[in-house]
C-alpha cells in the first residue's frame, strides 16, 4: 500500500486539513476552512463567524422598524423572531449537511446528499424568512395610517440594501450564506487531499532514497577499508617473502581501484547499477584474493550477457563473495572454489533475478551470517524492494554454504 493511500485510511473526517490544502481553497477569511467542509469542527467555527452577523442582522430588523415606525415596544419580538430566523438561515444547511457527511458513504452518493441539503436548507430559510416579513406585515396592519420615520441614515442603508437586492436576488443571498459558498471549498477538499497525499508519497519516496543513499555510503565506507586494510597486510608480508606476487598484487589493487571504486561511488543510490558491474567489481575482487591466497582458490563465474543488463543495486553482492572468502576460504587448508553463477525465476512481472555466491569451504557457522555487511544487505533489501526481495543463507549439499539474492527482475 502506498503512502498516499495509507494516509487517506488514517485520516478521520474531523482532523483538521493539512496547511497546503487549506490554505487553497477557497473562502481563506474564515478559519473554519482549516477543517473539511460540513463537519462538527468546521460548523463549530463557522458559527464564530456567522452567527455574530446573523443576530447583528436579526437586531438590525427589530430596530429598523422600531426606529421607522417609533414603536420601540415592536423591536423585542419582531428583533428575536428575525434573529432566530436568521441563526437557522446560516445553520440549518450547513446541519444537513453535516447529517450527509458523517453517514460516510460513497462519495457520489454524498456528495449529492451534500448539495441537495444545502438545497433544502435554502428553501427552509426561505420560508423562516417569509414568516419574519409575514410578523412585520402584522405589525405594520396595527399601525395601520402612521407614516414611518426614518431617519436619514436608515433611510440610506434602506436604500442600498433594495439596491443590492436587485442586482443579488433574495434566493443568491440564502444560498451564499446558507452554506452554499462553501461547496466549492467541498469539492476541491477531494481533489487537494489527493494532490496533497501524492505530494507526501513523492517527499516520502524522496527522503527514503537519501536515507537509502546514506546506508550506501555507510556501507562503502565499511566494504572499502576492510578490504584495503587486508589487500595492504597481505602485501606486507609479500614484500619479504615474494616480492613478485607483492608487485601483481599491487598492480591488481591499482587497476581495482582505478575501475570500480569510482564506479561504485558513482552507482551509490537505487537501482542505478546493473548486475554485470557487479559481478564485475566482484570479479577484480577474487582476482585479487586469488593472488593473496594463491593457486588453492578457484573461480567459476556464470552470468549470461542478457543478465548482466539487469538493474541490481550497487554494495549488495560484494558482501557476499567477501563472505564466502572470509568463512569458507581462509579458514580451510585445501583448494577451496567460488562460483557466482544468475538465473530468472518466475514469468511476467513476477520474475525474478536469483544471484547464488556458493564456496565449499568449511560449511556453516554462527559467523557466517552474523557479520554486519550482510545485516546491511538485508536492511537495503527490504527498504528497497518492501519485502519483495530475499537474501538466503544456507548449507550446500555437496558441502560449503550458499548465499542467495533474489530481487524483482528489471532491465534499465
């Protein structure tokens, strides 16, 4: 399962929205928008900003009247009827809602749930608000020849709201502050998680390399030294007592060092060498040990030229060879062989690369697996391929041990 996927499973319908996402979307004024739309966190600061305007508004109609007609005793039940109404006006649509969201269903059966809710609480505001105008019909019946008294202020604001009506119709008006300006906000919330969650695979995945990359270096640095420290303690003690194989194996360190150390830090991250330069670095390797042990190590190497072009990450297989030198052939008094030998298993994007390091040196011992070169190979294998890879470990039947890399089988 990808992180984008896992992080939609994880996620609960009332966390708040990470900081890319709500901060595109629209309706930034209000800090309600930093939760998904039509749930209870969401409402809860919505109605900090709403419902103050909604009883200024509700005040506002009491008063005006009052004002209008010089009937102050008018203001208290015309004023608390309209900011009832005018509470549920921008409530009761963003409730509806909410009843719609939290049943978790499909999302295009949600989604239509959402819009028809904000529907109806718009033909319900509709009616509360018809009910306001009817109460105020009844209060002006009884003050039925008065003339109204507006003072010049109330007269203007009087003016621009019947002007503002005209071009904004009544019903705009329900929808916008009934919670119909927020369905955009809704449906880009699907579209923006997802771009979000794509966004933190890529970080993810990119943060995953560089500590992939690190563990390759980590690992270099721990191959390169023992190596170099044993190459250069066998030299040593070659100067003295055969200086001839002393200068092959210097000349056999030097063209080492020249063709595949640069290449190695070159290949240091995933999936960017091959399975040829591998076997390559491998390769100078034994011939170097060949010339530190002498005649009693063989080589045998089996790689098909079709197999060398497949991607095998760089510090992987040298482990092994330094393995089965370290425990099957120094260890053992006869003539000791090392084979190397590739193959593919499995069919279409199953198949897999299988690289099998066999020795027939001493056999089996708690050392043999315990070193921390081959616990890297195993942390690198399973960071890298997620379980689709495996490094195996086991006794040979005609004797030594066997080592086995199997990884998915891909051709650069």
């Amino acid at each position: 399962m990808g992180h984008a996927a896992a992080a939609s499973e994880r996620r609960k319908i009332d966390d708040a929205l990470p900081s890319d996402v709500w901060a595109a979307g629209v309706g930034r004024l209000g800090p309600y928008h930093r939760f998904p739309a039509y749930t209870w966190p969401w409402f809860r600061r919505r109605a900090i900003v709403w419902w103050p305007l909604a009883i200024a508004h509700g005040i506002f109609v009491g008063a005006w009247h009052a004002s209008s007609m010089s009937t102050w005793d008018h203001a208290l039940p015309l004023g608390s009827l309209a900011v009832f109404a005018s509470l549920l006006t921008v409530s009761i649509g963003p409730l509806l809602a909410m009843f719609a969201r939290y049943r978790r269903l499909p999302y295009v059966a949600e989604a239509t749930l959402v819009v028809i809710a904000i529907l109806i609480g718009v033909c319900l505001s509709h009616l509360l608000q018809e009910v306001v105008a009817g109460y105020h019909d009844i209060l002006m019946d009884r003050l039925r020849g008065r003339s109204m008294h507006r003072p010049r202020a109330i007269e203007t604001v009087s003016q621009a709201i019947a002007a503002l009506m005209g071009t904004l119709p009544h019903w705009i008006t329900l929808f916008l502050v009934g919670g119909g300006w927020e369905l955009k906000s809704y449906f880009g919330e699907r579209r923006l998680l997802a771009e979000y969650d794509r966004r933190q695979d890529l970080h993810a995945l990119r943060r995953d390399k560089a500590e992939t990359d690190l563990r390759l270096a980590v690992l270099q640095a721990q191959i390169e030294p023992h190596f170099l420290f044993n190459t250069l303690a066998s030299i040593r003690s070659l100067v003295r007592l055969d200086p001839e194989r002393a200068e092959a194996t210097i000349s056999a360190l030097s063209s080492y060092l020249r063709t595949t150390l640069p290449k190695l830090r070159r290949d240091v991250g995933v999936h960017s060498a091959t399975l040829g330069e591998q076997i390559d670095i491998c390769a100078s390797y034994l011939e170097l040990m060949q010339i530190r042990i002498g005649d009693r190590l063989q080589v045998s190497i089996d790689v098909s030229e079709a197999l060398r072009a497949i991607e095998f990450p760089p510090l992987l297989l040298i482990p092994l060879v330094e393995n089965a030198v370290k425990h099957g052939v120094e260890p053992k008094a006869g003539p000791v062989t090392i084979g190397i030998h590739a193959r593919l298993i499995g069919e279409g994007e199953e198949q897999l690369v299988q690289v099998d390091v066999d020795d027939d040196g001493i056999g089996m011992s708690e050392a043999v697996g315990a070193g921390v070169g081959l616990a890297n190979v195993r942390a690198q294998l399973e960071r890298q391929f997620d379980g689709g890879a495996t490094l195996a470990i086991n006794t040979r039947e005609a004797g030594g041990v066997r080592s086995r890399i199997a990884l998915p089988a891909r051709t650069r």
